[in-house]
C-alpha cells in the first residue's frame, strides 16, 4: 500500500465523506419551493373553514341572546324585553351572574368572533320598571339581534333574531329591515 500525503484521502474515504455532508443548495431550495406551493394551496382552505367557525359563532351568539332575553322576559321584566345588550349584563338582587357575559354586554354594539352584534328595541311607555334596575318606560314588547360580519367581503353571511326566536340568514345586513317579532321581509330561517 503506497502512502498518501496527510490531506489526500483514499477515493472510497472521499466519497463516503461527500454523501455525508447533507443538503445541496438545489435540494434547500426544492424543499423551500415545495414548502410555499404546499402553502398556497391550503391558505384559501384556510380561510374558508375560519369563515364557516366565524358564521357558526355568530349563530350561537345569537341564540344565547335569545335565550338571555327570554331569562330577563320571565325573571326580571315582567313579561318584557330588554331594550339592549347592556341591560343584559346587569345582573338582578341577589343573582350571581348576569342575563349575558361581560364580554357581550360592553357597549351597545359589541364585536366577537368576526361580527359585530347589536340588539335594539322600541320602548314602550307604560312598560314596568325590571328588577335589575331598568327605570319604568324602557322595556320592550319585542327585539332585534342582528350580526354583520367584519369582512363581508370573504364572510358575505348577515343574521339576524328577534322575539320569535328564529335565526335569519342574509347576503346583506338585516339591521333596519329585522322586524321586533314576526319574519323579515329579506333572509331566510336557518334550519
């Protein structure tokens, strides 16, 4: 066997040490290119299931406010509803929660899940006062739920619930046209 200088290996030596050294830069970049196709073809999957989860939150939302409204009808407004999303969050004497949860009950109009959801009410002057501390003339013989998407441009789904308790569904916004009981003249009842 003839000696080789100290930085000359065998040919076998060299070429096990070359399959060893790992990755190409062409292999890196295959696996980065397979990477952003794979991506892209799963972002508008993505998108789409988040809009289904968004709508079906929305649904659920509404439904806890009917059930909300019906709780505070029975318990606390004599036979009528609350005129508001805040006057739910108003708890009654002695109750440990409120009708709805605090992250409902904010404001007026209130955004959760990619909707914004507003109750409205027409008071009625000789309504009775409620026991959670809704002065007389401010309850109402029915009410209006709505729920508008943040984006209608990707989540084009509006809904809509009043006293009846049934959930509408729409293309476009159903605040002024959702009547305090009975159906709408737009949308359909969501099975």
């Amino acid at each position: 066997m003839a000696l080789l200088p100290k930085n000359v290996l065998p040919l076998g030596r060299a070429r096990e040490l070359r399959r060893q050294r790992g990755f190409t830069l062409i292999d890196m970049l295959f696996v980065i290119a397979l990477i952003g196709l794979l991506s892209s073809l799963a972002l508008p999957s993505l998108g789409r299931a988040r809009d289904r989860a968004q709508a079906t939150s929305a649904m659920g939302t509404l439904r806890l406010i009917n059930s909300a409204q019906l709780n505070f009808a029975i318990t606390c407004g004599l036979g009528f509803y609350a005129p508001d999303l805040p006057t739910l969050g108003m708890a009654p004497p002695a109750a440990l929660q409120a009708f709805l949860p605090a992250d409902l009950t904010g404001a007026a109009s209130v955004i959760r899940s990619g909707y914004a959801f507003a109750v409205t009410a027409t008071p009625l002057e000789g309504a009775p006062a409620a026991c959670n501390g809704l002065p007389p003339g401010r309850s109402s013989t029915g009410y209006a739920a709505i729920a508008d998407p943040l984006d209608p441009a990707t989540n084009p789904r509006f809904y809509g619930t009043n006293a009846d308790g049934t959930l509408y569904e729409h293309t476009a916004t159903l605040a002024g046209s959702m009547p305090e009981s009975g159906a709408p003249a737009l949308g359909t009842a969501v099975k």
